[in-house]
C-alpha cells in the first residue's frame, strides 16, 4: 500500500495542494482551541491524513469520503482481530 501511494505524497506532488492543506489545518486547529483539551492524533493528524488523501489527492467529495474512512476503519478492525 505504501509504494502504491507514495507518489502521491511526493514533495512535488503536494506543493499545488499546500494552501488547501494549511486552510483545513487552520480550520481543524481553530475548532480544536475552542475544546478544554483533544487528541492530536484522532482529532487532527487522522482527519488532516483522510481530507489529503481522499479529498485532495483522489479528489472524492467530502461526504463521500466518509464511506471510504468507515471501511477502512472496518478492514483495520477485521485484521488486528
């Protein structure tokens, strides 16, 4: 999976997307300043990873992605089983 990928998270790759990364982190940690104390792993670097990955990279639509998130979530499951 991690060679199938990698390409995509290239340096070169991930330049043009870099202003909408920077705005959904901006966003993500505005939300987060407002809560007594969070996650950083569940609560920024998980949604920061899915949004690049299907939103940015495989262009899928938000509302879609979450479909995507469930199942992988699911198959993770199914395998530390």
């Amino acid at each position: 999976m991690r060679r199938l990928l990698s390409p995509a998270f290239s340096p070169r790759n991930l330049a043009p997307l870099e202003a909408a990364l920077s705005t959904y982190v901006d966003g993500l940690l505005d939300r987060l300043g407002e809560r007594p104390g969070f996650d950083v792993v569940a609560d920024l670097a998980k949604p920061m990873a899915m949004r690049t990955l299907f939103g940015l990279v495989f262009k899928i639509p938000e509302d879609e992605a979450v479909v995507f998130t469930e199942l992988m979530a699911a198959q993770r499951q199914a395998f530390n089983q």
